[in-house]
C-alpha cells in the first residue's frame, strides 16, 4: 500500500525513538525515501496465470534456497496470507544495491538497519521480496530509493 510516495510496511522498530510513542512504526517514517515502484499489478498477475492455468505452481513457487534462508534469518514477518497456498504468512525479505554500499551491496538488511544506512549513504536502492517459507511463492513486491543524496527534483529541467 502506497500513501503519498511512502511505503507502509509494519516493522518491530517501535516509534519511541522518534517521536514518543510505543506505537509499531512504518517506513513511512523514511524521511529520504523517493522513487518508489509498487510491484502489486504485476504480483495479481502472477496470482490469476496460476489460478486460471496458465502457469504451474513451480513457475511461481521457485525461491532459491539463498532467499528461503535470507527469510528465515533477517525476514519480517507480515500478517498477509500465502496467496498460492493461502496456508502460512508470507515473510518480507529486504535487500539493499547500490554502488556506494561497497560491501553491504547486495545484502539482505532489517528494517531498523535501513534507518542507519538512509543517513550513512547517499544513494541506494531497496527490494523488499515477499516469500513464503512453505511453498516457496517469492515476489517483488515494492523497490525504492534512499540514501542522503540531493532530493529528486520533479519538473525542473
């Protein structure tokens, strides 16, 4: 779900550190958030070739061992159900690229790990896979940039 270029994914970080509340905080909260692509059309996609036949459950079912251990190990878990087995909750898996992350680059990160980075680096881009450990259904689920760089600039040329 995407309000006003942010995302909406529910973290365990709680809000305290920011503004008081114990509330569960989002990445709303992502102050150099920007060019954000919401991969959902493509997601709903995949879901109707699978029940109309169109594509196999292995088409779409086919997580690498790599992505199931990175969901295992840094996933978060979420609250929306598998949508091919519709059995276990689907994990977010987030992982991180861009060319002024050196060594990070290519890493599977927390949330609360992206918080730091967005302030440390200048500009990098996040993949946030949504991927059910039971029948191994990964999708993109939404891309974005952060970093401290300059803010885009809409409209000016």
């Amino acid at each position: 779900m995407i309000r006003r270029g942010a995302i909406s994914l529910q973290s365990t970080i709680p809000r305290s550190r920011w503004d008081g509340h114990s509330k569960r905080r989002s990445l709303t909260l992502m102050w150099s958030q920007r060019r954000v692509v919401d991969y959902g059309l493509a997601k709903r996609a995949a879901v109707r070739s699978l029940h109309s036949g169109r594509a196999s459950r292995g088409d779409v079912c086919d997580a690498q061992p790599y992505l199931l251990r990175a969901a295992r190990h840094f996933g978060e878990p979420t609250e929306r159900l598998c949508p091919v087995c519709e059995r276990e909750n689907v994990t977010n898996v987030t992982y991180v690229y861009g060319e002024c992350l050196g060594r990070h680059a290519g890493q599977a990160k927390v949330t609360s790990e992206l918080i730091t980075m967005a302030h440390d680096y200048d500009e990098f881009r996040v993949y946030v896979v949504e991927v059910c450990q039971g029948c191994s259904w990964n999708h993109l689920t939404v891309s974005y940039v952060l970093g401290n760089g300059p803010p885009d600039l809409v409209g000016q040329a």
